[in-house]
C-alpha cells in the first residue's frame, strides 16, 4: 500500500531537520524495512512536509515502529523539529492523506 502524510515543522528548525535526515541511523532504517516499508519520501515546502510511503501495511509498520528503542530515539529527537508527533498509536493509522487522484502507470504494451 502507499501512504501520503502532512506534517509542519517548528518556525526555524528547516535546516537542523534537513541535517539530521542526512545521517539517519542504520539501525533505524533497518527497523523501518524490517516492520514492512520498501520506500519513505519526505518533501519540504517552507515548514510544510509530505511523505509518501510504500509499505505492506500502515498500520502494522507503526506497530512494529512504536515500542523499539531506535525509534523512540529518533522520534524524541524528531520532537525537536516537529509541531505535532507522528502518531504511532492505532488511530494515527488512519492519519492519511486522501487519494484525490492518481495518474496509474500505463498499461505495457501485449498486456
């Protein structure tokens, strides 16, 4: 499934944000493949942030995500920069963005 997600950043925290997404720890990005993510991107426009997420199922990646120890310290530290928390409890699931439309891939050719 993919999921698209808008959160704000703190007035002031674009540039330390931006740093400490150049040096996501390993451990993290291990955890996020292993709870079911196969892609997470991040836009910024001003203070504004849009994800998109590729993963088998939202829901369970949050529950993976929610109680380990990389993550929380990432979070906690994401705090720093972050208006409001990613939400990792069962009704933050439900936080998507609705698909308004989408432009499907073109159908190949014999197919």
């Amino acid at each position: 499934m993919r999921i698209a997600l808008h959160t704000r950043l703190k007035p002031g925290a674009e540039a330390e944000y931006a740093a400490a997404h150049r040096a996501v720890p390993a451990e993290l990005v291990a955890a996020i493949r292993s709870a079911g993510a196969t892609d997470w991107t991040i836009w910024r426009s001003g203070s504004e942030l849009f994800h998109v997420i590729d993963c088998a199922a939202y829901d369970v990646l949050l529950e993976r995500l929610a109680e380990l120890p990389v993550n929380i310290a990432w979070q906690v530290r994401m705090d720093e920069y972050l208006a409001a928390a990613h939400d990792y409890s069962a009704a933050g699931a439900g936080a998507g963005l609705p698909v308004v439309w989408e432009l499907n891939p073109a159908p190949v050719a014999g197919e």
